[in-house]
C-alpha cells in the first residue's frame, strides 16, 4: 500500500511539472527570473573586433568574409561594386553562428533575388552558449550594445563608399534585431541620415520588454521599423514599438508549435515558435503576397473575423511599409507547405 502511495505521489509530481513545464519552459522561466542580471551598460566599450562579417554576390558567385572593422574597405578594394544594388544585412541571434539554421535560411531565400548583395554579421564568439545558458545569455546581452554599434559603423563606412541609405536594408531575428536597434541610431548619429528599412524578426524578450525604449529596437532607429512577433511573452519580445507590429497568428505559439511533456521539457514550444519566424518571414521573399494582415486590437477579434472590414497590407519582404499600428496574419493555410520544404 505504501509503494503504491509513493507511485502515486510520483505520478501527481511528474504531471504537476509537466503542466509547468508545458506553460512556462524551464529556460524561458529562468530568462523572466530573478537569476538572470540584464546589463545594458553604454559605456563598457567592449571589443567586438573579432566579429565576422559574411559578403555574399549571388550572381556573379562571389562570396568572402572579413572581421568586422576591416570589411567594408576589403570588400571594395577585393570586388566592383555596385553602388546602386540593394544592400541586405542580416544579423542573427543569441547562440547563431554562421552554419545555423537561420543564416542558412537567409541565404536560400536571397539566393536567387536580383540586384541585391547580402551580408551575414556572425557575432558567435560573443554570444554563444559557453559558460552555460544563463551566463551565456548575460553575456550576450551585455555585448548587444558593442555589437550594435560596430555594425552600425560598418554600414557608415559602405555610406561613404557610395551606398545610399534608401538601399540599405537591416534584418534581424531575435538578440539579432534588438542588436539593430543600436545599429540603427549609430548609423544616424554618424551619417544624419537612416537605413531605409529595419525588419525585426521575433526580437528577443528577456532583458529587453520590461527595459528602456532606447534599449529596444523601435521605430525612429530607420526609415522604417517592422517587427513581426511569433513568440511574445517566451523568447520573443512583447513591445509593440515597431512603425508596424506583425503578430503572426496569435504571436505567441505557433500552430505546429503545440507542447508536449517530452518536447517542452527541453522548451520545444518556444523555441520552434521562435524559430518559425524566421521561416515565416524568408517565405515571403518568394512569395510576395503569401501573407495578408488585417489592422486589428486582438488575436480574440482577429480570430473571430471582426477586423474584416479593417485596413489590409502584406506582411513580409514585399511589406510596402505605407501602414502601421498593429496587424495579425494567419499562416495556417501555409504552414504545411512551409513544413514540407523544411524536410526536403
């Protein structure tokens, strides 16, 4: 009777903290805790020499990578430029480096766009994951601001090689878009000028959505802000700042994102939420009205059909930047697609 007591009591336990684990994630609750310090220090003057910058020229098949603060000049005196294609920087998130899932995604999706060179800032040997999650995500949050302002920096330098800023073109997911932030008020306050364009693709929450507005991508940072939310509240941001905020489905779980015990207890949820912006979004490259958005107050009305009749505009690359306020977009009637093209 006592062993089956015990069973018991085990049985009650283990659901109990899957229940936890399937609402919170144990990474994620930690990141929203008391555990983690969030330093965003101006004045730490870190070196982030050591970041690289990846420079890709589809068409003609050219490709090189240089540290940060020597790219800009490497890449003019290495190749011909062309001053009047559009410049597309990517700036990935906490623990990516280059060979991860979301520069690769970057890539396949601008592999074939004319007219366009691409550039992926690889800024892992700071944000990586050594010295264990939490330190790790201290750490590169500390560097955010370093990060920003170097890669801010490099886009001044391609201004003074002949690029326009109404060519320029920042993308970032996650750590990455709040890093723009930055990036963006450094390219102003050396050029009196703004990047054409910022996309944040899911920028980071923890640190970042109970901080300062400065402290945050926003609009002002460009000519244009957007913002696209898919995990609002988990990893993602819940600042709604943008020029215009994208809340793609309801902006929080993804559909194909659903929590189970064995996949949340290592944060599943979250992270395929997170992480599906990215595919989401370099979706749209391709396929220029895939998702349409209704101006809306909530995912409820949303949902309901009632923001019908409301403003629409096209949500992704092909984004004409002429609405804003708060839209919702659903991707259900692509998510299979998009799955089995993930498998191929």
């Amino acid at each position: 009777m006592e062993r089956v007591f015990y069973i018991l009591c085990l049985f009650l336990f283990l659901n109990t903290q899957a229940n936890w684990v399937a609402e919170y994630g144990p990474f994620k609750t930690l990141l929203y805790s008391d555990w983690i310090t969030c330093d965003h220090s101006k004045n730490s003057e870190l070196n982030v020499t050591a970041t690289e910058v990846y420079f890709y020229d589809f068409q003609n098949d050219f490709n090189y990578s240089y540290t940060i603060d020597s790219a800009a000049e490497a890449i003019r005196n290495a190749y011909n430029l062309d001053v009047t294609r559009r410049l597309i920087v990517f700036v990935p998130g906490y623990k990516s480096h280059i060979i991860r899932n979301a520069p690769e995604l970057i890539r396949m999706a601008f592999k074939n766009v004319p007219n366009v060179y691409l550039m992926i800032i690889d800024h892992s040997i700071y944000t990586s994951a050594q010295g264990g999650r939490l330190k790790s995500y201290e750490r590169s949050v500390n560097y955010a601001y370093d990060l920003g302002k170097a890669v801010g920096q490099l886009l001044t330098k391609f201004r003074l090689i002949g690029f326009e800023s109404k060519y320029m073109h920042c993308i970032g997911h996650s750590l990455g878009s709040q890093i723009l932030g930055y990036a963006g008020s450094t390219y102003t306050n050396m050029t009196l000028e703004k990047v054409w364009r910022i996309t944040g693709i899911d920028p980071a929450g923890p640190c970042f959505s109970n901080s300062f507005v400065e402290n945050q991508l926003r609009s002002g940072v460009a000519e244009y802000v957007e913002v696209y939310h898919c995990n609002a509240g988990g990893l993602g941001t819940t600042s709604v700042l943008a020029d215009t905020d994208f809340f793609l489905n309801d902006g929080k779980t993804q559909p194909h994102c659903d929590a189970s015990f064995l996949t949340s207890f290592g944060d599943s949820e979250a992270r395929c939420s997170h992480k599906s912006c990215v595919k989401y979004w370099t979706e749209t490259v391709s396929n220029p009205g895939w998702y349409l958005a209704w101006k809306c107050d909530s995912y409820k009305a949303f949902s309901k059909g009632k923001c019908a009749a409301n403003e629409v505009t096209i949500a992704g690359y092909s984004n004409p930047g002429n609405a804003t306020g708060v839209f919702y977009a659903s991707t259900e009637t692509h998510d299979l697609d998009m799955r089995l093209k993930s498998w191929r």
